[in-house]
C-alpha cells in the first residue's frame, strides 16, 4: 500500500490542487514539480553521477522548489552519496527525504510534463501509482495565458500553437498508456469532475490508492488551474466564458490543431465542425502536425527558442 504516487497531465488541469490534497492526507508526502526527468534525466541520459562532487552539485542544483520543500541541498548530497550513485537514486533520495521530514510513510511526485516519461517512471518504480489529469485545451490555454508563468517560458511553450500541440502530446501519451499500463496502476481524472465534485473525486483516488479518506484533504488549496480569469463564472466548464478570455483566432487555432482529440474526449468544437476534422483526419493534417511538433522539439534541443 505504500506504491510511491505520480500525478503527471497537462499543465493547469488540476495537478495542483490534487498534490496539495494528497499531501494533506496524514501518510502521504507529495513533492510538488521536481523536473527531474526534464532538467537532470533528459539532460544527462542514463550517465550516473557516481562521487563526483561538481556533477552531483549540478544536478541537485537543476532539481526546482527544494527551498519551498524545506530540503537542504547538503542534507540530500549527504544522503545521496549513501547510494550507489544513479541519478534514480537521486531522485529517489529527494522523495524520501521530504517523506521523513514530513513523518510520513508514502511518497509521491508531481510535473505536469512527465507523462512523456511514464516508461521511465515504471522502469524506477514498476509498481507506481500514475494520476494522469486532462482538461479542454481552450480552458487549459486561457488559464494559462492568464496566469503568472506564461512570460518565463519559450516562444514555442508560450503560445497557442505550442499549448495546443503540447496538449495533443498529452491525449496521445494517455491513449498510449491507458492500453498499456494495468488499471490498477493508472487513474485518469478529467478537470471537469474534479471542479463539479471533488470529494467524491478524491474518495474515488484514495479507493485507487489504497488509503483512507480523510477530510483534511477537501481544505487544500483552490490552486490556479481552478481559477478563472476575473469576471468568469468559475465552473471549470469554461464554455460560456472561454470568448471572453480567448480571441477568435486562438479558439480556432486550438480547435484545428486539437480537433481530433477533442472530439475523442467529449469536447464540443464551436467553430470548427465535428465534420472538417473528420475530414482533416483522413487527409493526414494530424499527422502532419506530430511531425512538425518532432521537428519542434529537435529544434528547442539545439537551443532554439
């Protein structure tokens, strides 16, 4: 019962709100966006650190919010070198750390990005528990745009033609994974019924994970991905309120670029009929796009913005 816990999903689709709830519940301890498998894994490859005090140095100093965790970096180099020196272990050591500091008997992690390394998570952790959250990508994007990050990342995160394929490579690593990884091991939680009725979403989560319900978990915070820009009704629906907070050209930007997963998933088009993305699919345009987002990607590699 003490399977370590991933929630990983598109950025504001309640990643947040669902890491502060668990971390409430009296034998969990959620660390929140570590980016390792971003900022340490990707970068380096597989290559342990072993005892070398500058590598070890680097990688604990890309790790984000250990000062908001309360982890000393001494603490967990000092731990760290108590291993056999794999930057798993690394990532090991840091979840750990913060679950005995927090006298806890369970650890868990979320970034948002890391459903495109889930193989790597169950490769380190086979018997992990994965969370994976989704929300329409028009929300997803207006939450987003109207939130206190979207001028620190690049050009191609930034805006909504990145949102929008970042959020097609979300749907495709969840079909990928919902065929792949055992039931037991994979909880899908869609935004929408997270907002309408969370505590029947967090009794259904803590069914999946094996623990107790507690009613702490429901005063953990309403973190930005429930928020709606200032004047909305706030109902995590977004539809009436989405035009308000969106020009036309990005709706219909998200809406030809996430069609085919948007109607895959029960999300109405309200500018492009259902009609022209079946048409688009047929004519390879979807696959067309995920060539143009590897070519993307390969790009933002060679240090391109």
């Amino acid at each position: 019962m003490n399977e370590p816990i991933f929630i990983v999903g598109m950025g504001r689709s309640g990643t947040s709100f669902l890491t502060g709830a668990l971390d409430r519940h009296p034998g969990i301890s959620m660390y929140s966006e570590s980016w390792f498998f971003t900022h340490i894994w990707k970068g380096a490859g597989r290559r342990s650190l072993g005892r070398d005090p500058v590598a070890i140095d680097r990688a604990i100093g890309k790790f984000q919010n250990l000062e908001r965790a309360n982890i000393s970096p001494d603490v967990l180099r000092e731990r760290f070198l108590a291993t056999d020196g794999s930057q798993e272990a690394l990532l090991d050591t840091l979840l750990r750390l913060k679950m005995e500091q927090d006298g806890k008997r369970r650890f868990g992690e979320k970034t948002p990005n890391h459903f495109l390394f889930l193989e790597e998570i169950l490769r380190i952790y086979p018997d992990a528990k994965i969370i994976f959250t989704y929300r329409d990508p028009r929300d997803t994007f207006s939450s987003f745009k109207h939130g206190p990050y979207c001028q620190e990342l690049r050009l191609l995160d930034r805006f909504v033609v990145g949102r929008a394929l970042l959020w097609n490579a979300a749907m495709r690593a969840l079909s990928r994974h919902a065929s792949g990884v055992p039931p037991d091991q994979l909880r899908i939680v869609r935004f929408e019924d997270m907002v309408s009725a969370p505590e029947e979403t967090l009794r259904s989560l803590c069914e999946f994970l094996g623990e107790p319900f507690d009613d702490d978990m429901l005063q953990a915070k309403t973190y930005s991905s429930f928020a709606a820009p200032e004047g909305s009704d706030g109902d995590g629906e977004g539809s009436r309120d989405r035009r308000k907070y969106l020009r036309g050209w990005e709706l219909l930007t998200i809406e030809l670029i996430c069609g085919q997963h948007l109607v895959e998933r029960g999300y109405p088009t309200t500018i492009v009929p259902a009609a022209a993305i079946h048409v688009f699919r047929r004519a390879g345009f979807y696959t067309l796009l995920r060539g143009f987002h590897a070519v993307a990607k390969k790009a933002r590699g060679r240090g391109v913005p």
